[in-house]
C-alpha cells in the first residue's frame, strides 16, 4: 500500500564525508518543502545517496528540485548518487496509470 506522505531518514558517516537520504511514500509538490529542507541541511562538499527503494512516486516538481540541487551541490566539490532511470520510471508509471484511470 502507498503512502500519501515523504518519509525522509538521514544517516550521515563522517569519516565517509557520506550521507544516504532513503525516502519512502510519496514525495509530491505538497512535499517538497521538507525534501528541499533535508536537501539544505547537508554539508556543502559531501558525497550524498538518495535511497529510493521505498519510494512509490515522485512528481515532477520534486525530480526538478533534486536536479537543481544536484547542480548545485555539484559546484561545492560534493556529489548525488541516485537511480534516475528507476526514478523516471516511478514518476511514468504513476503518470500513464492515472491517465488510463482518467480514459
């Protein structure tokens, strides 16, 4: 069962200079501001792993907001590493279900 809700745990590993973000639920327009909340609490040069295996769905405004930052990050010597083929997968999936719905 999907949940209408983002769920964001943070693990931090110093020594790593490594953070892994695992989101769960559902991160949507509603849910953005905690996403780029989290996204802005992490340090600047750090290497950073978004977890999406327990995520259902992922709009498009999100996926914008984890581009951008991954840009900007980027610029500070740190790094994203994320499924983006699983993500855009997500975010169609539920896409051509609702249209279907909607036919």
């Amino acid at each position: 069962m999907s949940s209408p809700h983002l769920v964001v745990r943070k693990e931090e590993n110093a020594a790593k200079n490594r953070t892994d973000l695992y989101l769960s639920g559902a991160a949507t327009l509603i849910r953005l501001p905690l996403l780029a909340a989290e996204l802005e609490q992490l340090k600047p040069s750090s290497h950073v792993h978004v977890h999406i295996n327990e995520l259902d769905y992922m709009d498009h405004a999100c996926i914008d907001l984890l581009t951008n930052w991954d840009r900007q990050h980027a610029t500070t010597g740190g790094s994203l590493t994320i499924e983006w083929d699983e993500l855009s997968r997500k975010y169609h999936q539920r896409r051509r279900s609702r249209l279907k719905a909607a036919q």
